[in-house]
C-alpha cells in the first residue's frame, strides 16, 4: 500500500511538484518523448496516478511546463545581458543569443516536437501560460532589435524574431540524428557529415542577425 500523503504546505505542493518533473525530465532524457507517462512516474516515486494527477493533467503539461521554465531563464538572461549595454554589433548580438540558447539543449530537443505534439495534447490553462512566455521572448527580441538596430523596419523586426524562432525550433534534432537515422544517411551518402550542434547554432544565429544590418 503507498505511503503517500496529501501535500499539507505549499512548499511540499512545490516540492512534490518538482520530483514528478524531475523524474519526467530523467525519463525524456534517457528514452524521449513516449517515455514520459503517469505510470512510470509514479513506480519511480511515491506517488499515486490519481496524486501526480492534481499536479498535471496529462504528461504533456508536464514538458509544456518545463519548456516554459526555461524560457523564463532564457528571458531572464537576456534582459540581463542586453539591458543596460548601450550598443551593440552583429557578432556581439549573435554572442548574446547563441549563448543564451547554447544553455538549454534540452529546451531546443523539446521545441523540436512542441507545435506539432506537445501544444496539442497539453491543457489549454498550461499552453496560455506557457504561450505568454513566449510571447514575452517576443517582445524582448523585438526591443532589442529596435535598440541595437535602430534602422530597421517593423517588418524586418518581426521576420528577426520568427526566423530566430523557426531556427531553434530545429537546430538541436537536425544535428543530433538517431543511430537509425545515421544508418540511413550513411547507406545513401557515406561521407555526408553533419555539422556540430554548436556550430550551426552559431553559423545559423549569425546569419539571421545579419539580415538586421542590410538597410
């Protein structure tokens, strides 16, 4: 019979909270995505399905929730880094974003499924939350667009920050194939080689910002 016990402080809600994430994250990490799920979970705590149930709704929420915490650092960070410079360059620009995003590998890997799976089976209250996140990350590119790169037109800021988006949204799982996909690769190219993640991050960064510096 499980030992667990309600939650009776909001400190054991947060604690317990953070163990499912924790031991959700442990999951993705070792075996992806199908892994994540309430049952597993709960062998690997103390807690019951029905328990882990009154912290999330559904193992999406779970990474939606975790996705949203990284973008809170990634916010955090760039207000910090950005705020109080006067100016910057292009390369400077790109070191800012590339090593804010070179953080949160895990972040990239997730994104590279949220629009298309994890958005969609997520509850509608953690995709608003998570989606104000976003759009924050938004507003914080797009004001720092318009700081560093004064000469820029409102189209040319929202291209920025869409590009900027659609990049991270596929730059970790384009250089990290599975041992199947490289089998594949290697049986149609055998010299094909895929860039280093850390690379075409920053090649691929350092690309989108130029285009804030054409007039």
């Amino acid at each position: 019979m499980s030992s667990f016990k309600r939650a009776r402080t909001k400190e054991q809600f947060e604690e317990r909270k953070e163990k499912i994430v924790s031991i959700a994250m442990e999951l993705y990490d070792k075996d992806g995505y199908g892994a994540v799920n309430f049952s597993t979970i709960s062998k690997l705590t103390n807690f019951t399905r029905p328990a882990i149930y009154s912290y999330f709704k559904n193992p999406d929420d779970i990474l939606i929730y975790v996705l949203g915490k990284d973008f809170c650092s990634l916010n955090r960070y760039l207000e910090d880094k950005l705020e109080s410079t006067d100016s910057l360059c292009v390369t400077e620009f790109t070191d800012v974003i590339y090593n804010g995003i070179i953080s949160y590998p895990r972040m990239l890997k997730m994104l590279s499924i949220n629009y298309s799976i994890i958005e969609l089976g997520c509850t509608e209250e953690e995709l608003i939350t998570f989606k104000s996140y976003i759009m924050h990350t938004f507003e914080l590119l797009g004001m720092y667009v318009s700081k560093f790169f004064s000469h820029v037109s409102e189209e040319q800021k929202v291209d920025f920050e869409f590009l900027i988006f659609t990049f991270i949204s596929s730059v970790y799982i384009i250089t990290h194939p599975s041992e199947r996909q490289t089998i594949a690769i290697k049986k149609n190219n055998d010299s094909f080689l895929v860039p280093s993640f850390e690379h075409l991050c920053r090649e691929g960064i350092n690309a989108i910002v130029k285009t804030l510096d054409k007039k």
